[in-house]
C-alpha cells in the first residue's frame, strides 16, 4: 500500500471517531511536513474541524495565508473569477514564496512564531508584517518574469502555472502587498461573520479606504474582497464604499462597487447551486435552514445597496441569485424538511421506529418537530426569494397531510389522542396555533 | 372544550408602583394578590403570575412590562389573546385551569403537569411529565407506608418483622391490620377512620415528605436547592460588575429568607408528623394546621423551581450567561407579599426595584409578530428539566 493509499485510509477511518480522538489525529497530521501527502486527510475531516474548532498550532505557511484565508473555497465548490480561491493553489503559491522569499527572513519568522501566542491577531500580525511584504514581492516578480503558462521550474521544484492559476496568484500577491491593512482590520473589527458595522467600525474602514484610493483604485478593490468574505450583510460594507472618499470619477466608483457587488452575488448564487445541488447529503434541517436565512440576509442588504444603481445587468444579477437560493428554499429545502418530517412519523406505519415498537420515539418526534420548525422559517423567507405561492402550496399541502393523520381512525384512544396532539403540534409549528387550535377543535367537536 | 377569544385590550398598569417607581409599591400584599406563577411556553408570558380580580373574580394575569420599563401589566385572558399570539399548549391550559378552578400552586403544578403529560408543550417534557406524575403516585404510596410503619410502633410492631414476613405476604398483611386496629382502639378512633386519615395526611404532606423518606420531597428539596442558590450566587456576585453584582445580592437575600420561612413551615409540619398519634387524635385542628403549612410553603416556593432550572443552566456556563441570568430572573423573583414578611429591608428592596425594571424582554419576532419557536422551545425544554 503507497503511502497515499495509507492516508486515504486514515482520512475514512478518521470520520468514524469521537472528537477527541479525531483531534488526536490532526495533532499527528500536523506534524507531517509534505502537505501534499495528509491534504485529503484534512479535506475530509475539515468540516468536523469548523465545528470543533481545535486550537490550531501556527506555521509558516498558515501565517502566510492568513490575510487570503476568507477567500479560500474547498476545489469543489470553487468557482473562477469571482474573487474566490481554490484551496489547491496554496501548495503551488506556497512552493514559490518558500523558494524565493529570503532564507534568513523566513527562518527568523518562524522563529519568532514560536515565541508567539498563536491566537493573538497582535502578535501575529508583528511576526507576519515583514513576511507577507516580502512574500506579495516575490510572488509578483515571479508572475511578472513569465507570463506563459504550464510547468513552471521554482528552485529545486517546480509548479504548473495554469490561466486561472495566474489570476489567484496575483490576487494573493495583490492581498499580500496591503496585508497591514487587511490585518488591521481583523483586529479592529469584529469577529466574522460582522453582522453589523458600528459607527466607528465605518469610520475606521471609510479611512482605510481612502487611504488605500488615495495609492490605487486596485488596492481598494483588493482590500474589499478580503473585507467583503468577512460581512454577514455585505451590502453595509458597499455602502461605505460608495460613500468613501476616492481620488476617482463617480463612474469609476460605481464601476468599483459594481464589480465587488456582483462578484458576492455569483458567490451567493454559487452557493445555493451548491447546497441544492448536494440534495442527497444528510444535513441538520436547523442549520441548512440557518444557512438559507443567512444567504437571504445577505441578499438583502446588496440589493438595498445595489438596487439603486440602476444597472440592468446588476438587477439581473439580483434576480438570478434571488432566483437559485428560491429554488434552493422550495426545491431542496423544504422537501427535504417535508420528507424528513414523515419518515419520522410513518416510521410506525411501517414497523421501523427506532425503538421497534409501535410508535415513533421521543426522539423521532423530535426530529419531525426539527424539520417542521425548518419549514416554518422556509415560508418566512419565501416572499423574499420569490416563492411565496409555492412555499404556501406546499406548507397547505404538508398540514393537510397532518390533518389526515390525526383524524385517521384509530381503535386504541390512547393511540389516539397521542397521534392527534403529535399531529396538531406539528401543524402549530408550521402553520401557527390557529390553525392548530381549528384542527383539534374539529377532531374534539367530531367526538361530541 | 372552550377557547374565549377576543381583542378587548385592557392594559391596565399596576396601581402605586407607577408613579412612585418604588419596587415597594409593587410588593403583593398576600398570596393570592401575587398570584400563582404559570409555565406558559408563549415568551411574553412565561411565568406570568395568574390571580382573581378582587370585583369580578375574573382571572387576571400579571406580566413584567414588555417594553422592559417600570412596572408590569395586568391583563386578563381576553387582553392576551388580543395582544398577542399564544401557543396552543396556553390555551389549552387556560382551559383547563378555569375547568379545574385552579386557585392555588399545587393546583397549578397538578393541571400544567396534565396538559404536559399530553404532549402539548413537546415530546421530550411530555415524557418527563408522565414520569413525574408516576413518581409522585409512588412516592404518595411510600409516605403512607412510612405513616403506617410509625404508627405500628405504637403497638410494638416493628417494620423489621413486617419486611422479615415479607410484607406482601398474607400473614404481614393480616398482621398489619390486626395492628393498625389496635393502633385505633389505643388512640379511640374508628377503625375505619384510620386509614381514611392516613390516606389524607399521606396526600397532603407528600410534596414535602417525611424527614425519615430515602427521597426528600419535592419542596423539602427545592427549600434546600434555595440555599445552594444563595451560596453559590453570591459567590458570583463577588466578580461581576457592581449593578449585576447587587441584582444577585438581592438574589440571594431573597432566596435566604424564603428558604428560612420554608424551613419553618417544614419543621412544623415534621413536628406534627413526629406526633403522629396526638394528631390522629386532635385530627381536625392538627390536619388544619399542617394543610395551613403546606399551603404556605407551595405558596412561598410557588416560581423559584423556573428560577433553579435557569440557575442550574447557567452554572458551568461563562460568567456572562450567568449575568443575563440573573437580569432574566430577577423580574420574575418570587416576592413575598409584605404580610408574609418577617423581616422587611424595605430600603435595599426600593434600591434595587429601579434596576430590577430596567431589562429589555425581547420574545417575539418584532417585524411579524408571530411566535419566536426558538424561544418556546427553550421553555419547553426547561419545562423538560423541572422536577
């Protein structure tokens, strides 16, 4: 077995174990200097790793892509020009930077990594200032001797240079030439994702910006891709923008504002493509839902701030997104809350429950009230996304499918009454206690 | 089944308290001006204390001001229905209280425990409240047999030979009757009488339970659970800052003196149940007495189990969660009304009525008005992990 092979297989087995376990693999994982050989290890396990969080030891190369890592997508979800990078250029980039940064500056900043706390943005904004300069410096040099493309020789290896390659090159080179600034940032701002900018949140980012204009428009627009990753409502960020001071014409700006902006719209659109796409994947219903509120807020705020440019091709833009996350809302995600919800409940028709009796669990009961309470938050952001009358139909469709089940007969009245109240309280969470209160006046009037 | 609605909005602000801003003002004067503490699941109306409108007699609720400013509302049913969306599991549980006549605490626990049970307010406190309600059938079993055991050692029947028979045994049991006769010649009772009070007694004192029981009672243990709360609140309080830190002083004043009031009621009622025989005896007064005790003590404990639950949520938690805690419970502290008040610091208690009115409550989805289900969820699984 290769050496690969043996990581693929650590990487599946990994999956399989408890949390404190699967942090001890990473601790061994961390310690393998090739990246190339445990990157499908970390592939697999990082969406495990988000949640846990564990506390990440710094090296040289995490220092160097902190200011890029917001724009870092995993290769199957990255899309080109859009501002985003794939995480399949870090060892490429990282191959250059390390052949061609000055050795004694390299070994002195990872040196002085050690003597660092690796969670103060502070300190490692000290350590990293001298580094990420030189690094944006070799990076653009390299890109700027040969501008053709394929296998490319960087001291003793060598990297294969691609068109889109390039492109995430120079933007990493672009990110690494004002990391001061995008360091900055992070350390006064809040954490990610921002939700909101206080008023000195703006001034400190309107100053930046001007700042950055007042050398090239490039710079800002630079600054704000980074800046733009980090917003839970990217439309506030805009807004500063159009309202910044730039040594530019207002067609420039709006030209500015319009690229940043229907960049994140493509990311957003990108996004619910994604999540509709990966219908077959078993997620939490709560957080799928989460994240189709988060992708509607986001919405939201760039079509405030987009929508008064009057751009035909912006408004399109802001409808097609508008568009994808609707279908994600009404295609994906509600039918998959609405399946969830009576493969927990049908589970007794069908002699499956978890516990093998006859009657859905606790926990099964749970999980229906889960995917109801998901198809609830669906119908509040469906007018929003366009799909109110379809969110209705089925939110209709799905109570009265309840409504049949609590009035089905029944020859145990225990089974009954608890089949009936299980009924109404999911008809609550979806539809609201009105409607739950009719249904259950109708079933005690019927017994009358 | 019947559901009033209605929009009559009568919001009526709680007399004095207003334009005084004393919290003095807003102290009850008895029991049933407090009003018995309800466990609604609509936000707004958690812990809501229901009581009758001295004219009408109507049922009337009290709410902390949703707006967060000095003092509360007082609203009757109709008012809420009109004001606010409800969920299901209150309305239904308003039903029942006016079904039941629901008048005082026990009452209250036993009807919220009802419509639990039926899975109103989820599946999870659904299966706790059955298992309360079979607990407590238990326990009421246990308390009896205990009285029983106490009251054969009057005729020099020991509980060891009973087990030693074997209790369910045919000779135990006859054995156990032949005694339990003897017990009422000796103390010039009705044979059939016996049992009869043993049952009452048994029924009125097991929310407390006997101080001989493996398991305390359910208000012998939350009077104790009171004074792990003042303890550990003010150890608290010690590292917040100074307006938190006094809010949890209250606190833990507050829970002191409820918990040495409780310890008083549930000595007296030791006490009677110690002599047991002299009881029997005097039956009607001592059975009066020991009923005016356990009513005293549900009273006074009646709300501080939703404050213990949060307490208990928040206790390995960070020291802001425990902030929001303490400003969470404290418009909802049960007070006790200034008749009850043995030993009154009405200064410190004005003082802190300014803070205490001052917490921003936001329970519903301001832009749509309809119910926040994440929010009555975290009710319902606090509801879930009551005892």
């Amino acid at each position: 077995m290769s050496t690969l092979q043996k990581w693929r297989e650590i990487a599946l087995v990994s999956l399989g174990l408890p949390d404190d376990k699967l942090l001890g693999v990473l601790a061994l994982v961390e310690q393998v200097p090739d990246r190339d050989q445990v990157r499908e290890v970390l592939d697999k396990i990082r969406p495990r790793l988000v949640k846990l969080r564990p506390p990440r030891t710094i090296t040289l190369q995490r220092l160097l892509f902190r200011p890029v890592e917001d724009l870092f997508d995993p290769p199957e979800r990255y899309r080109a020009k859009i501002g985003r990078l794939s995480r399949h250029t870090v060892q490429p980039c990282w191959v250059v930077i390390r052949n061609l940064v000055d050795r004694p500056l390299l070994e002195r900043t990872e040196k002085a990594l050690k003597t660092i706390d690796a969670t103060n943005a502070t300190d490692l904004y000290e350590v990293g200032l001298a580094f990420w300069g030189a690094a944006g410096r070799v990076l653009s040099a390299f890109l700027a001797a040969d501008d053709s493309v394929g296998r490319r020789k960087v001291g003793t290896e060598s990297v294969i240079v691609t068109e889109d390659m390039r492109q995430q090159l120079t933007d990493i080179a672009d990110i690494l030439a004002i990391a001061a600034e995008v360091e900055t940032a992070k350390i006064h701002l809040p954490e990610k994702p921002i939700s909101l900018l206080s008023q000195v949140d703006s001034k400190f980012l309107t100053e930046v910006i001007t700042r950055l204009g007042g050398e090239s428009t490039r710079k800002v627009q630079t600054f704000i891709l980074v800046v733009l990753a980090r917003m839970a409502k990217p439309g506030d960020l805009l807004s500063v923008l159009a309202e910044a001071s730039i040594p530019c014409s207002t067609h420039e700006r709006n030209g500015l504002v319009k690229t940043v902006g229907t960049n994140a719209l493509a990311k957003l659109a990108f996004e619910a493509q994604d999540l509709r796409l990966a219908r077959g994947k078993p997620t939490d219903p709560a957080e799928a839902t989460q994240a189709a509120e988060q992708m509607v807020s986001r919405l939201m705020s760039l079509e405030k701030t987009l929508g008064g440019m009057r751009d035909k091709n912006v408004a399109e833009h802001i409808q097609s997104t508008r568009r994808e996350i609707g279908t994600y809302v009404v295609e994906t995600l509600a039918v998959k809350a609405d399946e969830a919800l009576f493969e927990n409940l049908r589970a007794k028709a069908e002699g499956v429950t978890r516990s093998g009796g006859k009657e859905p669990t606790t926990e099964q009961v749970e999980d229906a009230e889960k995917s109801a309470i998901s198809l609830r938050r669906c119908a509040r952001i469906a007018e929003t996304v366009g799909v109110k009358r379809e969110m209705e139909k089925k939110i209709a469709t799905v109570c009265g499918q309840l409504e049949r089940e609590a009035t089905a007969p029944e020859t145990d009245t225990a089974t009954r009454e608890r089949r009936l109240i299980r009924s109404v309280r999911l008809i609550e969470l979806i539809a609201g206690p009105d409607e739950a209160q009719r249904v259950l006046m109708s079933q005690f009037n019927s017994g009358e | 089944m019947v559901f009033p609605v209605g929009c009559e909005s009568v919001w009526q602000l709680m007399n004095g308290a207003m334009s005084n801003g004393s919290l003095t003002g807003l102290v009850a004067n008895t029991w049933a001006e407090r009003g018995i503490a309800v466990p609604f699941t609509t936000p707004a109306l958690a812990q809501a204390r229901m009581r009758r409108d001295d004219g009408s007699k109507r049922r009337e609720f009290i709410l902390p001001s949703l707006s967060g400013g000095k003092g509360c509302y007082v609203m009757p049913w109709k008012s809420i229905l009109g004001s606010m969306t409800t969920t299901l599991h209150d309305r239904v549980l308003f039903d029942l209280m006016q079904q039941h006549d629901v008048d005082c605490p026990i009452k209250m626990r036993h009807v919220t425990l009802e419509v639990a049970a039926k899975g109103l307010s989820g599946p999870r406190a659904a299966r706790k409240a059955q298992e309360i309600l079979d607990n407590e059938k238990q326990y009421q079993v246990l308390t009896t047999f205990l009285l029983v055991l106490q009251l054969l050692k009057l005729v020099n029947v020991s509980s060891q030979e009973l087990i030693a028979e074997g209790l369910a045994s045919e000779s135990a049991q006859r054995r156990m009757r032949s005694a339990l006769i003897g017990v009422a010649d000796r103390l010039k009772i009705p044979h059939d009488d016996l049992y009869g009070r043993i049952e009452s007694l048994s029924s009125l004192i097991s929310p407390i339970g006997l101080p001989q029981a493996p398991e305390p009672g359910r208000l012998r243990a939350l009077t104790d659970d009171l004074t792990v709360f003042r303890d550990t609140v003010r150890g608290w309080a010690t590292a917040m800052p100074d307006e938190i830190a006094q809010i949890g002083e209250f606190e833990a004043q507050v829970a002191e003196m409820t918990n040495q009031m409780a310890n008083k009621s549930v000595l007296r009622v030791d006490g009677e149940t110690e002599g047991l025989a002299a009881m029997l005896r005097a039956w009607d007064k001592r059975f009066t007495s020991v009923s005016a005790e356990v009513r005293q003590l549900s009273w006074l404990l009646d709300g501080w189990d939703y404050v213990i639950t949060l307490f208990h949520e928040v206790s390995d938690k960070s020291d802001k969660e425990r902030q929001n805690m303490l400003a969470d419970t404290f418009p909802l502290l049960p007070q006790i009304p200034r008749e009850e008040f043995e030993v009154a610091d009405d200064k410190k208690v004005g003082a802190l009525g300014v803070i205490q009115r001052r917490w921003v409550r936001g329970n519903e989805d301001w832009r749509t008005g309809v119910l926040d289900y994440d929010q009555v969820q975290r009710l319902e699984a606090r509801r879930a992990a009551m005892k």
